[in-house]
C-alpha cells in the first residue's frame, strides 16, 4: 500500500493476532497509518453486538474509521474440500462468513462517510499452478522477511 494513501487513515486490523495480521498492522503504521487491532480476547466478531459496540468505542476514540482490513480467518477441515464434516462447516462459517457479514455492518456507516472508505478482505493463497490452496495458511516465509511478524511492536493482537 503506497504510503500516500494511508498517511493519517485511520485503519481497522481484525484478526491482527494471526499470521499475516502483524506484518499488515507495522507496515499500516509505517505509512502514516493510526491503527486499531483488537484483540480476539476483547471483541467477538461474530457476536453483532458486540462489533457494534466496538464500532462506536473506535469512532469515539478517532472520531472516524476509513479503512477495515479483515483478517479473520483460519480452515477448520483437517484436508480436502470434500471432506470438510459439517461441525468444520459450522466452524468456517462463524469464523469466515459472520464475522465479515458483522463487522461489514457494524463499520459501514463509517467507511460511507469516510472520502476514502475500503472494506479489504484477503485472498486465499495459490498454488504454483494458480490453484486456490483450500485451508492453506500463511506461513512465515509467505510474508516481508523484513517484518519482525514473531512479537515485534506490530503485534497487537
């Protein structure tokens, strides 16, 4: 992300306590970026209410939201597509789907006001022949090597 176009956001970081999510809040905070990354201990984003309430805690604080990165996710299915039981399905779908359905809800009306508001969800990772890696996760070596992403000041949570 350009610098230009973070300098004084304000960004939201869900799911900033895994893998990808501290390289993603240092490099927010180094182009100009006032970040907030809560922790999966103080807000259950699957609960609507309770993203709501964070909403309105982040729009008091800074007075606006103009970006939600959302980083939640995660596989459950323990390996291929077709043998995801349906408790893994149920698990996917509070991680993947609610979680992006609430916090889409809960911050829309401050990435409508906002002149730059985005909404940014991750893609899956790919394989070298392009194929979608179902269940694949980011792995330390998939990320900027420069980011201390193991406990570094980006790490919020």
């Amino acid at each position: 992300m350009p610098e230009a176009r973070l300098a004084g956001r304000v960004v939201l970081v869900t799911g900033a306590g895994g893998a990808l999510g501290p390289c993603v809040v240092e490099a927010c905070r180094a182009a100009g970026a006032t970040v907030v990354a809560p922790r999966r201990e103080d807000v259950d984003l699957a609960d609507l209410g309770a993203t709501q309430a964070l909403a309105g805690r982040v729009a008091a604080e800074h007075g606006r939201v103009d970006c939600v990165l959302h980083l939640v996710g995660g596989y459950a299915g323990n390996g291929a597509i077709g043998e995801v039981t349906d408790a893994d399905w149920a698990a996917l779908e509070t991680r993947l789907l609610r979680t992006v359905l609430n916090v889409t809800r809960a911050f829309a009306g401050e990435l409508e006001a906002s002149a730059y508001g985005r909404f940014l969800l991750p893609q899956l990772p790919r394989d070298r022949k392009g194929s979608v890696q179902v269940g694949a996760e980011v792995q330390p070596d998939d990320v900027d090597p420069s980011c201390d992403h193991h406990g570094g000041q980006g790490h919020h949570g």
